[in-house]
C-alpha cells in the first residue's frame, strides 16, 4: 500500500524525472567535457536547481513534511524566468 495518494506520487516522480535530466546535462558538460557557452551554462545551472528545489518540495510532500504543492515559481524548471 503506497504512503501518499496518486497526485503526490505522480507529483514526486515527475519532479525526480525532470531534475534527473538536468543533472545528466550537467554532468555532460562537467564530467564529459561538452562544449557549452557561457550564457548557456548559466541557463543550464539556473534550471538544475529550480528541477531541484522541485524535487525537494515533492519529497517533502511525499513524506508528510509539506501539505501543499510546489507553487508555480518552481514549478516548469525549464521554464525562463526572465520572460
């Protein structure tokens, strides 16, 4: 028997996924040597950790610790906040 109800199970796993694939990125240009420019790597490190705080927030849910959804300021990490 799951510990949370669907919407914050499905919640967690999407935020998981989509920090997951920032920090893969990440480790690309890192770790792995991709060419990346300046204002890119900015944008990149910008939306690794919005994924995170995300991914933060669900667990937090997940676990009982916080009784509502991330607000829509964490909630797209892809999404540019300048625009």
């Amino acid at each position: 028997m799951p510990f949370a109800d669907d919407e914050t199970i499905a919640a967690y796993r999407e935020a998981w996924d989509a920090w997951q694939k920032q920090l893969q990125h990440l480790h690309r240009v890192f770790l792995e040597g991709e060419p990346i420019r300046p204002d890119q790597l900015k944008g990149l490190l910008g939306r690794e950790a919005r994924a995170k705080e995300r991914w933060e927030a669900a667990r937090r849910r997940l676990l009982g610790l916080e009784p509502e959804l991330p607000g829509p300021g964490i909630s797209d990490p892809d999404r540019n906040p300048f625009r």
